[in-house]
C-alpha cells in the first residue's frame, strides 16, 4: 500500500464536506499533523522489500476485524510461505468502529464506518465464514458453528468484546457492535434510551439527541430536563466514549438555543474522569465550563423504560473504629441503590469477552484473555496470542492501542515460529484517545502504563485544539483502513 493512497482517501475524506477545507489546506494539515505523517511514513518504511522468514506452520486467527485483519496481513509480509486462516462469521465486521460516535453526533453516517469483509481479507488467506463455538487448546483445535473441527499450530485470539445490555437489569441482550441487535433495541434506541456503543444504536442515539431537541424548545417548566451519562464498573472499549457524547449533546443543545433548558449529569462508577492525572484535571476543567455535573461512584444496575427511571448503586467510604495500632481509622464501604429520573439516557452498556472465549480454558476468572501483557502471548498456552479489546491488559481497549499491539503479536509470532529464545516485541500499553470536545475541537490524550501524557508532538495534549479535529474526522479512518488492514502502519 503506498503512502499516496492513504493520502488520497485522506482527501477524499475531506471532500466530502464542502467548505471544511481546500485540498492544499489539507495538504498542509498533514504535514502537520504528527500522527498523520509518522502512519504515513510507517507506511513506506514497513513495506518490506521481500518476506524476511521460511518459519512454516499453520495459523489461525479468530476475529475477523481490525486486529484480526491486520495481524493477517502483517504475517503474510514477514512469513515467505505463510498457511493463515481467519475465522469470522460477519461480512460486514471490518467496520470503523471509533466512528459511531460522529454518527451519533451527526457528523457522520451509518455507511461511512461500514466495509466489506472480503474486500480486506489479505491474499492467500482462507476465510471460514462461521464463528467458534469451542476452544480445546490443549490439543490446538476449535470447533465451529458449522461443525468443523479445526487444528492448528499457533492461535491468534482477536474476538473483541460483547456489549453485555442484560447486565442491567430492565434490558435484555448480549451483542456486539455490528451484527443482530433486535433483541437490545426492544428498549434501547427509543423512548429517550439511547447507546451509541453499536452501530445502529449510533444512527438511534442522533435521532435521541434531535428529539430531546425539540422536547427542549417546547419545555415551559421552571425544572429542567434531564439528561443522564452512564460509565460502567466492567473494562470498556474507548474509555473517552462515555464523555464524548455529553460533549457532543452540549453543543447540539448550544447551537439549538436550549442548552439552558437540559441539565447534563454524568455518573461514572469510578472516582475519576481519567485515569491520568493531567487528563482528569483537564476534563474537570472542560466540565466546569460547560456547566456539566457529575457524580462519581454511581454505577446504573436497572432502568424502568416506561417510567424513564434509572437506578443507581452509590457507593462510598465512612469512618469506622480507629486503629489503634495503625493510628487510623478503618474505612467502611458503603453502598446504596438511588434513583434518578431522565429524559434522554446515554447507556454505556458493561462489556465482557464473548462467552465462548471468556468460559473456555483460554479465559480467567475475569472472562479477558490472560497475556503478558508486553508481548501477548497467552500466560498458559505459549502457542497462543491475544490482542484487542479481548486482552487482558490495563488501558489498550481502543483502535489505537490494537495499531501497536497487532505489531507485535505478528514480530513475537514468528519468533515462536522460529524457536526464537526470546520474543523480540514489547507492547508498552500505548493508547490514544482523541476525546471530541464540541464539533470542531478534540483533545488528543496519549498515554500509555506510566499514566502520563505521552503525546507525538511538542504541543499541549490538554489543550482541545481544531487540527485534532480534522485528524480525527477525516485522517484517522483511511490510515486505518488503508495502513492498519494491509498491515504497514
């Protein structure tokens, strides 16, 4: 893939909406934009002039998405022979994902994030359209929905993650971004219930967010309407999402003139914005002046639909006996379930590896997949790999840590391959969040384990700034498409 293809479908991109930008604006936008050039350059500089190992033996990878696709693609560059099957049920599961929230914004269209399976699957891989439905790793084999038994060398895990609705009670279905959602959509996506975390729920969350809207201009009460915010205990893909759509409705509400009519509360399970420091300062900052409320440690557990009643378990800390020996008081935990009527909910739906991966031999008391969490190799089964959000790693549940990760599952894959001593290639946790703070600015958070900013360039990665903005719109999905899935970038 040459860099002039990412570069062209970056222009397309931007085209596609008028009066953003000229094409010689966005020319320069590129070279400015530090993430823009490195993938571009990263690009040219990983295109390998022929493939470097003769290592033979027969890979599976299950999953069939971005890091899937991607880590397919990468082994077919490095392995001279390569014997590669991906096993993925979906044709349409290549899809952008960090998309839906600009679909929920109204940026953006349900088709703009959608692909076609086969039009990315890497030459010279055979695709199995059925999905596992058992894990036997002990003998390397897996069996599938249509019956096959299949054996294998080495394993690549790359499921991703169920959006688990049943955990809350008053829902009902276990679903994943793109796919049958029927069951879920009995109550979400209507009657001022709205989750962005798939893709039709996306389309749905928009048509919310206009008819909170037009409630909002007709409202005549002295009490305001109330928009809720949930964050879940459980792990989550794209920890930012949570926030971004609050974001995005305080400036619908601005531009509509009714922002004053709508109070915005945002309840967390945790007892922070961010995990890193100078982040969760930033965003308290970003919520003061927008006026947000927020309530930390409240996590949703049940929702009436039909009264638009959402319960909440509370939880805190209260002093208890002093110790003595210590010279302290013990800490008591203390919990209790609370309401809260709502308008409009944005539900961030509690998330878990799939079944069949969490309750198989692969998974852990937790359900992830259990890997070092610096080369991703399975902490049991060495023959064995897992990246994306189905790895149980701290932070690293977005498309941007999967660019790093597949990377290195494909460099310490062949060094299995090759009955290498040591694996070559380290995972140092790198994410990156592009947190949309109105439509027009992005606060680009970096980090990775250290839980400090790690930014790419010299510029302020606190600050909210336009040209994160048309990185994020227009730049990253065809970088993604057109570095990630063919495996350069």
């Amino acid at each position: 893939m040459k860099s002039n293809k990412i570069i062209e479908e970056v222009l397309n991109e931007i085209e596609k909406h008028e009066g953003v930008m000229s094409r010689r604006d966005a020319m320069k936008f590129l070279a400015a934009s530090p993430l823009a050039a490195s993938v571009i350059a990263g690009t040219v500089a990983s295109t390998p002039a022929h493939a470097s190992s003769s290592a033979k033996g027969k890979i599976v990878i299950v999953g069939g998405g971005l890091a899937g696709v991607a880590t397919a693609a990468k082994l077919t560059h490095k392995l001279s022979n390569p014997d590669i099957t991906i096993i993925e049920p979906n044709t349409k599961s290549v899809s952008y994902q960090p998309g839906q929230t600009l679909i929920a914004g109204g940026v953006w269209q349900k088709s703009d994030i959608e692909y076609e399976t086969e039009k990315f699957i890497p030459k010279g891989v055979t695709w199995i359209k059925e999905s596992v439905v058992s894990f036997d790793p002990k003998n390397n084999k897996l069996k599938t929905s249509g019956g096959q038994e299949i054996s294998y060398d080495y394993l690549v895990v790359a499921t991703g993650l169920a959006l688990d609705f049943a955990a809350i009670k008053g829902l009902e279905g276990v679903i994943t971004s793109y796919g049958p959602n029927e069951v879920v959509r009995q109550k979400v996506g209507k009657n001022g219930v709205y989750s962005m975390y798939f893709a039709d729920g996306a389309v749905d969350t928009y048509k919310g967010i206009q008819e909170l809207i037009a409630k909002a201009k007709e409202h005549k009460g002295t009490e305001k309407l109330q928009a809720l915010f949930t964050d879940p205990a459980t792990p989550i893909k794209c920890g930012g999402a949570p926030k971004k759509i609050m974001y995005l409705m305080h400036d619908r509400l601005v531009k509509a003139g009714v922002r004053d009519k709508v109070e915005l509360l945002f309840c967390p399970s945790g007892d922070k914005m961010f995990g890193v420091p100078e982040y969760h300062t930033a965003i308290l900052e970003q919520f003061k002046q927008r006026d947000f409320k927020w309530e930390y440690k409240t996590n949703l557990v049940a929702i009436d639909t039909d009264k638009k009643v959402a319960t909440f378990e509370k939880k805190w800390l209260e002093k208890g006996e002093f110790d003595e020996d210590l010279k302290e008081y013990t800490m008591i935990s203390m919990s209790k379930e609370v309401e809260k009527k709502y308008d409009f909910i944005h539900i961030t739906p509690p998330q878990k590896a799939p079944d069949v991966v969490g309750k198989s031999p692969l998974g852990s008391s937790k359900g992830w997949v259990p890997v070092v969490q610096e080369t991703l190799q399975h902490v049991s089964f060495k023959n064995i790999f897992a990246l994306g959000d189905v790895a149980a790693v701290p932070m690293g549940k977005t498309g941007g840590s999967a660019r790093k990760q597949y990377n290195v599952v494909a460099d310490n894959l062949v060094a299995i391959m090759e009955k290498q001593s040591q694996l070559p290639s380290k995972f140092d946790g790198y994410t990156v969040c592009p947190l949309i703070t109105s439509i027009g600015t992005v606060m680009l958070a970096e980090f990775n384990w250290t839980a400090k900013p790690t930014p790419s360039f010299p510029l302020d990665p606190t600050q909210e700034r336009w040209i994160w903005w048309l990185l994020k719109v227009y730049a990253l999905k065809p970088m993604t498409v057109y570095g990630m899935l063919s495996g350069r970038a």
